[in-house]
C-alpha cells in the first residue's frame, strides 16, 4: 500500500483541484503574476502566461514572448510552465510545456509497512499548441490542444484534452474586457490502471477592468468543474511607480482549503509582486496554505 504516495495526492486534489480527476496536476496554477491574483486571470489580456489561462487572450499579444514558471510546491513537490508566443500577420501561434514533479516517496508494502528501503517518483507533463485570432477589434478566439502524460512508479497514464476560448474587449468602456473559457476538454487515453479517469475539465468566466492609465488592474473569475465544486476568485494589482506591480487576491477554493487545514482569512489568499526592464520582467507569488505549508512561484518573461 502506498500510502506516501496517495498522501501525495490528496494533497494536489485539496490544494488545486476540489474533485477527485485524472491529471489533476493541470490544475495547479500557472504563473506567478496570476497566482498572486488569486487566480483571477481568464479576462487578463496581453500576458503570455494567458496559453494556460485563456487561449484567446494571446490574441493580444502584439509582440514574440517567451515566459518560464518555477513553482516550489508542498513536499519538495515541484511544478514548471514554460511557453512561447509567436504574434504573425493574421493569428498568433504558441507552444507551451507544463509540468508537475511529485517527488521520491519510500515504496511500501502490506509486508513492510515502514518501507522496503526503496524509492520510487512521479512526474506529469502537458505538451500544448495554441492558436488565437483577433476576429474583430473587439473580439478573439483561440484553441489550445495538448498532449498529455502522468507516470507514478511502474504506471504510467496519457491523454488527449483542448481549451476553447473567447474574449470580448468593450469599446463603450475603455480597459474593459470579458471571457469565457472551457479548459481541459478531453479524454484519457491510457489508465494507470484499468479504468480512464475523469478530465479535469471546467468552464470559467472572467472580467477585467484597467484603470488609471494601465496603473489599477482588477479582476473576478467564476469556474465551474465538471468534478468538483464553484469556484469564484479575484485579484487586483496595483502599480505605484513604473517598475513596481504590487498584487494580492482571494478565492472560495483557497477559503475551504484553509479551512480544512486550520487555517484563517489570510491563508485564502496570495501575494506577490513585479517588476519589469527593458524587455525582461520578473514576477513573484507567495500563497500560504496554512498547516499545508506554503507555496512559492517565480517567473520570468522576455521579449523576443
């Protein structure tokens, strides 16, 4: 019986899913800037982390990025976003790779309940291609499609799983911009076992509202998973000078694994920072969750 290993597990559906799913590691956040926002980044245009948010938000991207994501999960667990946006003259095109490492874990048996002295891991990774184009000047759609793969031990799972989406950039109101997104629509194509799993495939919706001059974002998501319970989140960031972006936000799944865990208001919510030179920028995120521990995010972006 490995317990370590379901440890393990209960872990990332508590912290990041709310249901029990395959690939569940999908549903770890990506990015520190949108973590620090509570989550709340489907309507956020013009960030490249938008390949795991939104697809149709890479529409408004106007220039090459490149963006990279270390996150410093519970357990020594880790996990990792790496994309690429590539604006050409009609649509945008991006490539993506995220990944999620569990850890070693001591192999046990019903004959050796204290381990047998060896060790065994887990890692996942999700492959993706992403399309978006601006249909008008207001609207714009994108797809994203992704290979997936999960290996605990000896077992190993795949998968095949598409987002669709759409963002609405008003016109009557200057910095608005609303959303809509289904993520992880698909299927499992290989069990650890004997029977596929459920996708953890949810459907969210988002708005955005820039003011004073791009200096005060704030923003609010509503997401429905096909497994698992409501989620409602939002974040705001703030930029007192130029190269300073000061973040915080809040959402009802981050509340219930607080409380789960012991934890109080501050433990629902995340944190972070900034800051951008030139063509580079650097972002951190700090989201505490209480008796679990805490996690820690840093990305950084370039313009190509």
């Amino acid at each position: 019986m490995k317990l370590t290993c379901t440890l393990a597990l209960f872990l990332i559906l508590s912290a990041s899913a709310g249901g029990t799913t395959g690939f569940t590691f999908l549903q770890v956040p990506a990015g520190a800037r949108a973590v620090a926002m509570g989550g709340a980044f489907t309507a956020v245009p013009g960030d490249p982390i938008s390949l795991y948010w939104n697809p149709a938000a890479s529409a408004m991207i106007s220039d090459s990025k490149l963006t990279t994501t270390y996150t410093s999960y519970m357990m020594d667990m880790q996990a990792g976003f790496v994309g690429w946006v590539n604006p050409r003259e009609s649509n945008v095109i991006g490539v993506s790779l995220n990944y999620f490492y569990g850890g070693e874990f001591d192999r046990t048996t019903m004959e050796n309940p204290m381990g047998t002295g060896e060790q065994f891991s887990s890692n996942s990774m999700a492959l993706a291609g992403t399309w978006a184009k601006g249909l008008t000047e207001t609207i714009s759609l994108g797809v994203t499609g992704r290979f997936i793969y999960s290996q605990i031990d000896s077992y190993n799972a795949n998968g095949f799983s598409v987002d669709l989406g759409g963002m609405y950039c008003s016109s009557a109101i200057p910095g608005f911009t609303g959303a809509l997104v289904l993520r992880n629509a698909g299927i499992q194509t290989k069990a650890f076992h004997t029977e596929n799993d459920p996708m953890p495939t949810e459907i969210a919706a988002g708005v955005s509202q820039s003011l004073m001059d791009g200096n005060l974002l704030i923003a609010a998501d509503a997401t429905m998973p096909f497994e698992g319970d409501f989620d409602f989140a939002t974040g705001v960031e703030y930029k007192p000078i130029e190269m300073l972006a000061l973040r915080t936000g809040w959402s009802l799944s981050a509340k219930d694994t607080a409380d789960n865990a012991g934890g109080g208001f501050v433990d629902a919510m995340g944190f972070g920072m900034g800051t951008r030179y030139n063509q580079f920028s650097l972002d951190y995120a700090w989201k505490p969750f209480a008796d679990l521990g805490n996690t820690h995010r840093i990305s950084l972006g370039v313009d190509i």
